[in-house]
C-alpha cells in the first residue's frame, strides 16, 4: 500500500517545543506515513538527520519557497505548526489537507488585531485544527466553543525514550533548574531572581540553567550585578536535558505565557518536583496539583522549599503535633516537606472507588519501614515504575513482594487514624 505523504511544515529552524512535536509525531507514525520536514535552513538539520527524516530547507519563510517544496514533494497533507505556518499554507492551499496545529498562546490572540485577522480570515480553509491545551480556545478571538474541527490534544511525550535519555549520562544534582530558551516569554530573569531571593534567605543552594537564545548576554551581565554568577552554573544547549532533569530537586518553569508546558510533562515523567507559574497548558497539567502554581514571581519564592532529608524513624506522631503547631499553612508559610532517597518499595496496594489512591510499604536507606500514601496520578506511578523496572516487578510490588523498586520522595508526614488507633505515615508530594 501506498503510503500518504505528510509535510511538517515549521517557521523556526532551531530546536524547541513545537520542532520536537513534530521529529516525535515523524518518528512514531514512520511506518504508516512518508513524512517530511520543511522550515528555514539552520541548526535543526543535524536533528533530522539523527532521526533519519527528509528535509527540505528553505531560503528563508516565503510564499516561493512553500510552493516549491509543494511542488517537489506533492504532499497529501500539510501538517502547519503555529499561526505563520498555518496562515502561508493556507493561502496556498490546493489539493493537500491542511492541519493547523497551534502549541503556543500569545498576548496578540485574544484581542483583535492584524494577525488575528489573517488567522481568522484563513482559518475556513483549515481542514483540522489541532490545540495543545484548552486555554488557546478559551483565550483566542478567532475560535467558536461550537467549532467541531477543533481538538485538543496536547502535546505527545515518548516516556519510554525521556526515561532512557536520561541515564545516558551523570551530572550533579541541583537544587534548581532552569530548561528553557533565553527569551522574553521563557521569562528567564524571574529564576535568577528567585535564585538571588535563596541566597539572601542565608541558605547554601545550587542552581543551574540549560538553554539558550537572545537574552543569555543580558541574563549574564544581570547575574554579575545580583553577583550570583558562581551559584547559577550555566550549561548551555544540551540535546539532551533529561539528566540535569532527574537529578534536579526542583524545576522552575517561570514563563509568562505557554501553550502547553512540555518541559513540566517531561518533569513528570522523570518524578521530578515542578513549580510553575500558572499560564496557559500549565493549568490543566497541573489541575488538582495548585501548590504546584504560582500567580507572581513573588508566589514562587514563597512556595521555593529546598527539601530536608529526614528518615522515616522520625516521623513520629509527636513531630506531627508540632507540625500542627505551625498551621494553618498558605501564603507566607508553606508547609514543610522532607525528603528521602534511595526509598524500596516493599509492597503496594491500590485503594477507592476510582482506583486514584496507592498505599505503599516504603523502606528508607537506613531500613526504617512506614506506610506511604500517594493520591495524586496513581496510573502514571504505575506506568513510569514499568518503563523503568519492568512489568514483573511491578506486578511483584502489588502482589506484596516488592523489594527491587528504589525511588527518591519528597513527603509530609501525618498519622493514620483506624478503628481508634493512630499509625505514622507519609504522604508523597514528589517521586523520581
């Protein structure tokens, strides 16, 4: 069988969000589609080129140059990444699908404006119209609640492949990270600020910064002034984050605006804890999750905790007394959270009506044992513990005969209380 040709079609040449939706969207349907990629010549050659994918370069963003590489490839459906790739491919539409898939909600889509015209002025020769979070149809002038060609489906993250990138090499732990370009929207500043904020609390903290982009000479000349340079250490662009990633305490997404968030769904993925400003995709990633968002940089300061390991021999219903001595726990006070790495899993059971609540036998590194409660995204535990461990042992840890299952937490503790006796426990917030 013939297969249908698919062109990704992308203004931007570098490496990014939008640009790794649409390698993995190549990737993945290779054997039921002929995919191609068209954008700007510029660094994301060498990507497509590691993924094997066909590449048309472009001289620059033009209406020519579209209709050549219409013209050379004959496409049966164009794949339009954000509004400039939509917009062009629909002006020049003829006989190919056109998909636009937007991933990002800037300021200029929720009021009338030139480039929300155009949008809308082509937006009826859209075939389909693909949203990477419901809040670029709430937020945007040009779309109808009623538009039946409108999906949203967020963004796709191989798990399988974050998990195993992310043990092709070691790095030092921080205590937080910055993975993001260095631009206005990314907001970069804000973590440097947050940073600084630490640091004048009187406490010893390491931070460090993956990306690059336009404002990496002003974030450097502003880290010198705030003379935090020695303690924000700067790596560059790195294909591949997702080391710095698991081994971070804490991921700082400080943007102003985002479509969707897929550096917090790779976090995720990897069990690391994420504070985030409460834009766009982020709300719904986050849904039910709301100490994970902050409104301010302000917020975020607030609610920036370095974690303090403390073994499972301490929880101890006295210490719980005296942590409620601390409530009521908001704003200005955050509630405290440990921590504790190199935890076994000894057993696990799931528990309520939904099936949205995990009991687990958790062992410290010291062999302290304690009853463990997760509440939040028990499917996707789960699912990240059988991507990393196997599918035996995860059937082993539910059946009771856990043991091989390490992971690191963060937790509160709390008391179990039962047919009127109490029991220690900890709730996790975070795992990896």
């Amino acid at each position: 069988m013939v297969k249908k040709r698919v062109l990704h079609l992308l203004k931007t040449n570098s490496f990014s969000g939008a640009e790794n939706v649409a390698i993995t969207i190549c990737r993945n349907l290779s054997d039921q589609y002929e995919c191609a990629y068209a954008s700007p010549r510029g660094e994301i050659s060498k990507w497509l080129e590691k993924e094997h994918i066909t590449y048309y370069p472009m001289e620059k963003f033009s209406t020519h140059e579209f209709k050549r590489i219409i013209k050379e490839f004959e496409p049966d459906i164009v794949h339009a990444h954000d509004f400039s790739a939509s917009v062009i491919a629909a002006m020049h539409k003829k006989d190919f699908y056109l998909i636009s898939h937007l991933h990002c909600n800037p300021p200029w889509i929720k009021k009338a404006g030139l480039k929300s015209i155009i949008y809308w002025l082509n937006k009826r020769k859209m075939d389909q119209i693909l949203l990477v979070s419901s809040s670029i149809q709430k937020e945007a002038v040009f779309f109808s609640k009623r538009e039946k060609r409108i999906h949203v489906i967020g963004n796709p993250v191989d798990e399988k492949q974050i998990l195993k990138k992310a043990q092709e090499y070691t790095v030092n732990a921080c205590d937080l990270l910055y993975v993001g370009r260095f631009t206005e929207v990314k907001n970069p500043k804000c973590f440097i600020n947050i940073v600084k904020g630490m640091e004048e609390k009187g406490g010893k903290i390491s931070a460090a910064m993956i990306g690059n982009g336009d404002l990496y000479e002003e974030c450097k000349s502003y880290m010198e002034n705030l003379q935090i340079s020695a303690t924000i250490a700067y790596e560059g662009f790195q294909e591949n984050p997702y080391p710095y990633m698991k081994e971070a305490k804490i991921l700082l997404i400080t943007s102003k605006w985002e479509g969707y968030g897929l550096v917090a769904r790779e976090a995720i993925t990897l069990g690391t804890p994420v504070l985030a400003m409460d834009v766009g995709g982020l709300h719904e990633i986050f849904k039910g999750m709301p100490e994970a968002l902050c409104k301010s940089e302000e917020e975020m300061k607030e609610k920036v905790t370095i974690d303090m390991e403390m073994p499972f021999l301490c929880v101890t219903e006295e210490l719980v007394k005296e942590l409620e001595l601390l409530e009521p726990f908001g704003k200005g006070n955050t509630k405290p959270i440990f921590a504790a790495r190199g935890v076994t899993l000894l057993g696990a059971r799931i528990l309520g009506k939904n099936r949205n609540v995990l009991k687990i036998k958790a062992q410290d590194a010291n062999g302290s044992v304690i009853e463990a409660m997760l509440f939040q995204n028990v499917e996707g535990f789960l699912k990240n513990m059988e991507e990393t461990y196997g599918r035996m042992e995860v059937d082993a840890l539910l059946q009771g005969r856990g043991g091989h299952i390490k992971i690191a937490v963060t937790y509160y503790p709390d008391i179990n209380e039962y047919m009127g006796k109490r029991t220690p426990q900890i709730v996790i917030t975070h795992y990896r």
